[in-house]
C-alpha cells in the first residue's frame, strides 16, 4: 500500500480530500461554511465584503484538489516547465474568470439566489487587482491563462505590488492620480506563504579570495530583504488544471531588525522596516518609458532574484545543476528582469561552484527575451554607477559577459571598433550604462519580437550586428489575448450567438471561428449580430451612466480609442478628427443633420510625469465639455472619456464597440493587443500599417478593414527628407482650421497659452508625425462613415472580423512559444 511522504497512517491523509459536491445544494452548504467559519458572521448579519469573500472562497475550493494534485505531479513527473518573469501582471478580476474556468457559472448564480444573494453585487465588489499599466501586463495574464488551459506547466512570477496602477480622477478636466489601495478589504484569491519567503541580498562590495589556488570573487552583501511569496491559482478553461501565479512582497528580514533593535536604535529598526516594505509598495506607472530609478532596480532584482532561488529550492531541488535546462525556460518579458541572466550566473559559478563556461552554457539554455517595443527611449539602460552600487557582483559578471562576447565579435568580424562599439552591452554615452536589451540578446536562446512588423523591424533596425552575429536567434511571436475574458466573459451575447451557429469547442480552437463566415451572408444572422451589439451598446449605457454619470445617446457609432496615452498612439490625431467636425458644423459649412452621429470614447491613462501626455489630457476632455454642450451640434456629436480606464472598463467598452481607433505612426506600436480585442468582438479597425494592425488586415481583408497613413518605409523616407510639420499645416485648410481653433483657446475659456504647447509641439516638432497623416486619416474617416450608413454590409464586415481573427488567440501565441522557443509539451 502507497505511505504518505510524511509517515502517516490515516488513510483520508494519502491524497487530498476532494472539494464540495458539484451540486447547487453542494455549494450552498460550502458557501455558508466559509461565510460562518472563514468570515465567523451568520448569513443574516453578513456584509457584501462577506459574502463576496466567501463565494471567492468556495469557488477556491473547488479548484483546490486539482491545483494541489498539478503540483504532486509535477513533483513526480519533472516536466520542464515555462518561467514566465513579469515585473506586471494586469489580471482584471478574478471571479467570473474562475466560475467559468471551473464551469460553477451557473451553479453558483442559482445557490446565490437561494440564498437571496444578487450574484452582480458579489461581481461588482472585486477590486481589480491593477499590478500592470498596459498591453504588457495584460499580455502576460493572457499567456498564464492560455497555459493552464493547454496543460503546460507555468509558474507566472511577478511583484505582489501593495498599490497597483493609479486610480485616474480628472478635476476640472486634468488627471489626478489617486493611490490604488486594491488589498483594503484583503484579497481572497491570495495564498500567503511566509514560510516560503527567499531572502536577496543588496549592495555591500565584492572581494577575491583563493579557492585551491585559483583566485574567484565573492559578493559580501549590505542588506537583505526577505521576500514573501502570495500564491494565485490560475486555472485553465474546464480542463481540471491549476497553475500558480507566484508575486512576491517585501519584508525586512529578522537578522537586519534584530542588529538594530540590539544597538537600542528602535527608531532606526522601524525605519529598517520601513525601508525594505518600500521595494514591493508601488507599481511604477510609466508604460514604455523607463525612469531609470534605483527603486525600480530594486524591485527588478528582488523579484528575479527570489523566483531563481524559490525555483532552484521547490523545483530543481537535490537534483543536478547541469539539468536545469531539461526542466525550466525563463521568458523575460522586457527588459524588466533581464538582472536574472547575471544572477542565476551568480547562483552557478559562486554558490554552486561550477566554472564560468559551463556555467554560461547553461544560463543561455535557460533564457529567452521577448522585446515589446522600437521606441529608443524604452530601451532601458542601467548607469554602471548605481547598478555597481545595488549589485557589484552582478556588475563584476556582466562585464565578464561583456568581455567574452566582443571576443567573439571579434574573432568573427575582426578588429571592427566600430561595430565592438556598437555592440557592446556597455555604452559610454552619455554615461557608462549597461544595455539591458544587449545583455538579454546575448543571453537569449532566442529573441521575439511581438507582431510580424515588429520583429523584421527588430533584426533589420534596432539589432542588425546581432541578427548577423546570431543567426537563428531571432523570431517572431505575434502576440494574442485570451478568448476566455475577452470573448465568453466581456460579450456573453456574441459567445450565445456563435455557439448556437457553430458549436461549442471555438473557446479553445479559435480557428474555428471560421465556420462563421457563411454566416455572414445570412440576413437572419446578421440580424441577430446587430442586436447582440445593439444590446452590448445598452450594457456599456448603463456602467457609463453608474460609473460616472454619463448620459449615451442611442443611434450613434460608438468610435473607440482606448490605450495609454503616450504621443507614438497619437490620442491627438482623433482629436484633430472631432475637431474638425465640429469646426465644419460651427462655420457652418456642415449641416450637422449631415453628420453621422458618433459617440467617441476614450480611455487613457498618462504617466503621472508625463507633461504633454497630461495635456492632451485635459484638451479630450476641453473639446468634450464644448463640443457636447454646443446647441448647433443638435448632440450628433458626443465625447466621453470615462476616467480610470482599467481591464474592468475594458470589458465592457469594447463588445459595445463599431470602430476601433488603432492610429500609431507605423514602426511604433510593436504589436497592440486592444486592436485583437475589438476585432474579435465585431468592431471594425480604422488604423495604420503597424503593429498587429498588419497581420489584422491581411486577415479581414482590405474591405473589412479603414487603412490610412504612410506605411513604416514612406515614415523613414519622409525622416529622411527633413520633415516640416508647418508645412501640412499650411496646405490643408481643415487641418488649419482645427488648429486655430485649438489655439484660438476656443477649447479653454479663451486662453490661448493652455493648449499652446501642444499645437507648437505639433507644428515646429511632431516626433509621431500627426500632422502628415492627418489627410489620410480624415479621408478614411469619411470612408468610415459612408460604410456604416450599409448597416448590412458594415454588419457583414463585422462578422467577417470576427469570422477571421481567431489567429489572434493567445492559444496560438503560447503554441508558436512552445513549438519554436520553449520546447515544453503540455502535461498530458
Ligand atoms: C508595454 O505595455 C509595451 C511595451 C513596452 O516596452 C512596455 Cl515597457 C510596456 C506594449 C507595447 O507598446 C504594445 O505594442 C504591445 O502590444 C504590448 O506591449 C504587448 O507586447
């Protein structure tokens, strides 16, 4: 008979004991357990936080023998597994995700009412955890999900930040940023492990010492922390599997409080504390612009530091260090923790003893990079100065790196200073800085960029030297998001509509999606597409209106653009497209009752130092105030921008959508994953020859898709002629017009200084090259609205995006990871 690993005789302790009955009744019964024995209140004097915690806690339990029967296999299996290092991680809620993944949707609505509990209310209370500020957390919480869903072993690792992404206010029409204390009421999805915690080391300085007569370096740190891991299931779609999603929060450790408190230095112990509490407090809030703060360098080595230990410990365990690269991949995404490449080297050659080379051959097995950005300032760099100063080791073994690459790049292209310059992972200019992009490259089994575009930009621009250096290296990976939350659960109506064409199974073959093109030509289907949307537009009304008190008008196309606010996205060119219908109407040369009705949407946070993005800000919601107020617009015309725009908001907005803005100047945008988003819920995509967007249209189809601007060649050939904004602004009379409006302070009270530097950024410097796309983008609006006036061909259009997207799941994303970077087959 099977012992327990722990000696124990009890029968009941051999595996764990199963969860709840699958049943109404069955859940009720655990519902009210957790409520009376978890909460300790009784039903009858309970608070929606109650309730809401223990419905959180059933579903758990639920999923709690599979999660821990995942993890005894995998103890017993030893498959490789996928180490996806993430400084962020935008979940979104959890609780419908976890009710549908676990198919306990419909029993837990019908034991809620039981038990006189509005399931919405319970919906409604989650705080969404925010612990990312864009496309890229959101990326990596769709690949979790996806690998659960295909039975790959993953463990997501990532900081456990105590406040997420700001929560945005706008007070008199300009942003405020506001703490997101998400964890107030706790969190019931977290699984605290203190017992678990890994302690990493900070600063101090490094010496050398004779080892048997060889001489080696050895870090003597300044100070630890302890880093505590908090546990999240993440369960796959209705196929029994639980991964982990492990973040990390930090505490000061007992022996750094114990020298103070010895010394009698209580203040200065608390302040110990303090100090260590300070590296998981805060997310930073800029998307693709690097601030390079040592704080943040410290929570990109507390985290890659204590998963590299906690994986070492948990996994690898007693077996040998050479293997390693059997049973685990690290993903870096970005250069965000690209610090773990010198630390595991660190572990190997200083802790482990093995010697460099074979320590190095490992390390390039067991990492691969992901870059998710062109834009040079994005790129981050380190100064040698302050990373020497946080980690001299670190400092000491990148150098080595260094040494030993650019003797290879010389070997191979002989004594080129030049291109060593170039390639160095150590720049000189402005200051000696370490590339962290270079070092992740060099590092990397392979390199990816995210959309097609992306990545041939990324061998052929960014990285050339290294694309020739490392043929093979380079791949791409087009990104994709996950048809579970942005299909099933954000447009519950669309998923009712295309089981009932094509049957169930499209959830997680998104191809399938094609058997709906026929459809496209039914009129019956047709008809019930439009009043899935109709409804969805309906559904977005009423949040809008509870949110924050808008009133939407009914009839109207719902024009969408909802991203980070940052100029590559050119937030600034819809501007210049409102402004200038509404120009038209006022001068009138329009007759509004000729203008199609449209609702434009916004949704944009700005990095809170980000002045100009801050300004284009207020000048959305100046034109919104003014356009939505003006009486000769008889409200065919209507601009909203909801503050905190967040993945809650998201799921709504998008379903309800016609448009879809995706308006960067080509070669900026790596991929976008909003523009998948929209497609796959049935909005048809106004947008540039950039990221994604490519792969969109050669999808849909030129006739299913609003096309405009200069493709990536026409933007560097223009660069290259010396590009005079002013000039565009002088030829086109619409284009003068808006921004004379705009300048005129027609927006802002009559003051003209508010909104000046944005119309002089526009005309002396226009990095993103508004101006010289502004023709084409209004002409492509035009088409725009001539096609919506065909309710049924734009409804065929509509249909066919959705028919012809599924490429875009992140299904796909994870198996074009596996088959070509990770090699790590599902766990059957
Ligand atoms: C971020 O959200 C993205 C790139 C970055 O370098 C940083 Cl720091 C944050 C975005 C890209 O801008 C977007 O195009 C892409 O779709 C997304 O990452 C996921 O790859």
């Amino acid at each position: 008979p099977a012992t327990h690993p722990l000696g124990a005789t009890h029968p009941l302790a051999l595996a764990p004991v199963t969860g709840p009955a699958s049943s109404v009744d069955g859940f009720v019964r655990q519902f009210l357990r957790n409520l009376n024995y978890e909460r300790g209140v009784p039903l009858s004097a309970s608070s929606v936080n109650d309730r809401y915690f223990a419905l959180a806690m059933t579903v758990r339990d639920y999923l709690m023998a599979r999660w821990l029967e995942d993890l005894r296999r995998q103890r017993e299996t030893k498959p490789k597994g996928v180490c996806y290092l993430s400084a962020e991680y935008l979940l979104g809620r959890q609780l419908d995700n976890n009710l549908l993944a676990s198919g306990l949707g419909e029993i837990a609505t019908e034991a809620m009412a039981q038990c006189g509990i509005d399931i919405d209310e319970m919906r409604a209370q989650e705080v969404e955890p925010g612990l990312g500020n864009g496309g890229l957390g959101r990326l990596a919480a769709c690949f979790i999900d996806s690998l659960a869903t295909m039975s790959v072993p993953n463990v997501g690792y990532g900081i456990r930040y105590e406040y997420g992404i700001f929560r945005q206010t706008f007070v008199d029409g300009q942003q405020v940023e506001q703490p997101d204390a998400w964890l107030t009421l706790g969190s019931p999805w977290e699984f605290p492990h203190p017992e678990g915690a890994r302690k990493v080391a900070f600063g101090g300085h490094t010496e050398t010492y004779d080892d048997g007569g060889v001489t080696r370096s050895r870090w003597v740190p300044g100070w630890h922390v302890q880093a505590v891991p908090y546990n999240y299931m993440v369960p796959g779609y209705l196929n029994g599997r639980v991964n982990t999603l492990r973040l990390w929060s930090a505490v000061a450790t007992d022996a750094f409080d114990l020298r103070i408190f010895n010394s009698g230095d209580y203040e200065e112990a608390v302040r110990a504390q303090t100090f260590a509490e300070n590296i998981s407090k805060v997310l930073y809030p800029e998307d693709s612009t690097p601030q390079g703060k040592e704080l943040r360098l410290q929570q990109q080595y507390f985290f890659v530091a204590a998963s590299i230990s906690d994986f070492l410990a948990t996994t690898l365990g007693d077996d040998d260090i050479a293997t390693l690269p059997d049973r685990v991949i690290f993903q870096l995404n970005d250069t965000h923790p690209v610090i773990a490449v010198p630390e595991l080297m660190r572990v190997l050659v200083d802790e482990r003893h093995l010697e460099w080379d074979a320590a190095w051959e490992i390390t390039k097995q067991c990492f691969a990079y992901t870059c998710h950005t062109l834009l040079p300032e994005a790129l981050e760099v380190w100064s040698v100065d302050l990373l020497g100063r946080l980690l001299p080791r670190h400092l000491e073994i990148i150098y080595r790196i260094n040494d030993d690459f650019l003797d290879e790049v010389r070997e191979r292209f002989g004594d080129d200073e030049m291109r060593i310059r170039n390639m160095s992972i150590i720049s000189e200019f402005p200051e000696r800085s370490v590339r962290m992009a270079y070092l992740a490259t060099v590092a990397g089994s392979k390199v990816n960029g995210v959309a097609e575009l992306h990545s041939q930009l990324l061998r052929d621009k960014v990285l050339p030297d290294f694309n020739e250096f490392f043929p093979g290296k380079f791949t791409n990976v087009t990104n994709g998001i996950t048809p579970r939350r942005f299909v099933r659960l954000a447009n519950p109506g669309l998923s009712e509509l295309i089981t009932e064409a094509i049957g169930t199974g499209w959830l997680t073959d998104l191809e399938r999606l094609r058997e709906l093109e026929s459809y496209a030509e039914n009129p019956d289907f047709r008809a019930a597409f439009g009043e899935v949307k109709a409804a969805n537009k309906r559904r977005l009304n009423e949040v809008l209106f509870e949110r924050d008190g808008f009133e939407v008008s009914d009839g109207h196309m719902l024009d969408v653009m909802v991203k980070r606010l940052h100029e590559y996205k050119r937030q600034m060119l819809k501007v210049l497209h409102i402004v200038t219908q509404y120009e038209s109407i006022t001068s009138g040369r329009v007759e509004a009752a000729d203008i199609q009705p449209r609702t434009f949407i916004f949704g944009a946070k700005a990095a809170p130092g980000y002045a100009m993005a801050k300004r284009i800000i207020h000048l959305v919601n100046a034109v919104g105030s003014v356009v939505n107020a003006d009486p000769r617009v008889e409200g065919r015309l209507k601009v909203l921008f909801p503050p905190n725009y967040n993945v809650t908001l998201a799921e709504r907005v998008i379903p309800a959508a016609d448009l879809s803005e995706q308006i960067s100047l080509a070669g900026k945008e790596a991929s976008g994953t909003g523009n998948m988003k929209f497609a796959l819920n049935g909005a048809l995509t106004i947008g540039t020859d950039d990221g994604a967007n490519v792969e969109i249209r050669e999808l849909v189809g030129d006739d299913n898709f609003f096309l405009f601007g200069m493709s990536e060649p026409q933007v560097e050939d223009l660069w290259a002629a010396g590009y005079k904004p002013a000039d565009f602004y002088q030829a086109d009379d619409n284009l003068r017009r808006a921004m004379d409006l705009i300048a005129s302070g027609a927006f802002s009270d009559g003051d003209k200084s508010v909104f000046e530097p944005i119309v002089s950024n526009l005309l002396y410097d226009d990095r993103f090259m508004v101006l010289a796309d502004y023709s084409s983008y209004i002409a492509a609006q035009a088409r725009v609205d001539a096609a919506y006036a065909d309710t049924d061909a734009w409804t065929r259009s509509a249909i066919l995006n959705v028919a012809r997207c599924g490429f875009f799941s992140s299904d796909r994303s994870m198996r074009d990871y596996i088959d070509r970077i990770w090699h790590t087959p599902p766990m059957l």
